[in-house]
C-alpha cells in the first residue's frame, strides 16, 4: 500500500468513527445501556464473521491460545466501547470527543509510570497544557451548572485506551519485563473480544429491549460501518503509518464528530468545550509534531 493511499484510508476511518454523535443522536427508543448493547453486539458479530471467513476454522483455536496480553487489551477496549456510547446519552458530543483526545497524553503518561520510559520536555508540556483543557471544560461546566456526569463517563475511553497500549507494549518486550509477545495479528481477536464482553455485560442492564426496527438498523450500521470495518482497516494501516501520523490524523475524528453533530443534529458546543478542546488539540498536535520532525 503506498503512503498517499494509507493516509486517505486513515481519513476514512476517522470519518466513519466520528459518525457515531450524529447517529446516536437519530434513534428514537433505544437508550443508554441498550444502545451500547446494540451496537457492541453487532460489532461483535460483524467482526465474528469477518474473521472467521479469513481465518476459518482457526479463529477458535487462536482466541484459546491469546497471550495473556490480548485479553487484558480486550477488557479495555470493552470498557471504551461501554463508557463511549454510554457518555454519548449523557452529555454532548463534543465534550465527549474532546475528553477521549486525552488518550495519546494518558498514554505517554502510563508508559513514564508503569513502564519507566523516559518523556521528552514536549511531552510533560503537553500532557499539561491537555489537562488544562479538560480542567477548564470541567470548570467551566460545573459554574454553569450543566451536568457533568458524561464527561467523567467517558474519562474511561482515554483511561482504558492507555491502559490497552500501556500493557501490549509491556507484552511486547518494550521494557524490561518478560515477553509474552501477541502477534500483529491477535490485534483484531482483543477487538472482538472487548465487543463480546461489551455486550453481555450490558445486555442485563439494557433489559428489557425497546429498540425498534429504525433503532436496530442505525445501531446495525454503527456495529459495522463505525467499529468493525475501520477497526480492521486500522490495524493494516500500522503497518504503513507511523505512530505520530496516525495519532495526528485520528484528530481529525474530534473535528468531524463536532462538525456533523452542528450540522445535523443541532448541538452548538460551549464556549468552554470550544476552549478546552483547543487546548487539548494543540497539545497534541504540537507534541505530535515535534516527534515527528526529531525522527525525519
């Protein structure tokens, strides 16, 4: 695949991610804990059938035989897919896109922690700068007294999210510890299983099901057209990009998920969410940035 060609693929999966505002926005009876249900279940099954036609009878046998590292790396991404669409019915999609842009920060920040590696200056200066976006936001909505409760949900994104990255780069052998090294390929398995466990977990608080036909069939195309197929697509596009242009490109779902919940479903973010996500776009593209232009 060559770069240009990565990098176009990389807009479209930013594209379709950043659909899931919009969409969540449309439905008519599905709520909190049965839409992530819904969409978890779906993206379980889609992925389930995407992966048992390239690999067979296989996949069984791969996902018993998951290092340790790939089901802890599955427990996160199930915590992302519930606290996301679980935050989405509790406060705006932008400041819960904006909360979730934390997640490169958070990580970098894990990795000092748990894995002692060493941060450059622009990395501590970024993590501080993004703080200070999201501190604003959280000040800013308490003194106007708006709810708050959707932004603490979806700190667990950004949370799980370098959680998930911290603990496969420790099985990667990226630090001292001993490898229990998953393959590229077991990448796609922990998506599934962080869907699977989504689901089931959420299915008797979701209890009963009200979601129609109009409901099911938008909660269907987000299973598949928002999680599973650029999951997947991300996953080849690693091998391509480098880490710092994917991180700055996957911004770009932050800016579109706003823009089409503007456009189409009629939510103007606040002046504070519009500062905070400033703040914290401009950290990370900074610090983006500078590794890039020390590693060219």
């Amino acid at each position: 695949m060559s770069h240009r060609r990565a990098v176009l693929l990389m807009i479209l999966v930013t594209l379709l991610w950043s659909s899931a505002g919009v969409v969540t926005r449309q439905l008519e009876q599905a709520r909190s804990f049965e839409v992530t249900f819904w969409r978890s279940g779906f993206n379980a099954l889609f992925l389930a059938g995407i992966l048992a036609w390239q690999r067979g009878p296989a996949l069984l046998r791969q996902l018993r035989e998951a290092p340790a590292a790939v089901w802890v790396s599955g427990l996160a991404w199930s915590v992302m897919y519930t606290a996301f669409m679980v935050a989405m019915t509790l406060t705006t999609i932008a400041n819960v896109l904006v909360t979730m842009a934390l997640g490169p920060l958070l990580t970098a920040l894990f990795s000092r922690v748990f894995l002692h590696h060493r941060l450059p200056l622009r990395t501590w200066v970024a993590i501080l700068v993004g703080s200070a976006g999201i501190a604003w936001m959280f000040g800013q909505g308490f003194a106007a007294g708006a709810g708050m409760l959707g932004v603490f949900v979806a700190l667990g994104v950004p949370i799980a999210a370098a959680t998930n990255w911290t603990v496969l780069q420790h099985a990667s052998g990226h630090d001292d510890a001993e490898p229990d090294e998953p393959a590229p390929n077991d990448m796609p398995l922990a998506v599934l299983i962080g869907a699977t466990i989504s689901a089931l977990v959420t299915l008797p608080l979701a209890w009963p099901l009200q979601a129609g036909a109009h409901d099911l069939t938008l909660l269907a195309g987000l299973g598949l057209f928002q999680l599973a197929l650029p999951c997947l697509l991300v996953v080849q596009l690693t091998r391509v990009l480098a880490g710092p242009e994917v991180a700055l490109l996957g911004l770009l779902e932050v800016i579109f998920g706003v823009l089409w919940a503007w456009l189409f479903a009629g939510e103007n973010p606040s002046s504070a969410t519009i500062t905070g996500g400033l703040l914290v776009l401009a950290a990370l593209v900074g610090n983006e940035l500078l590794a890039w232009r020390q590693k060219t």
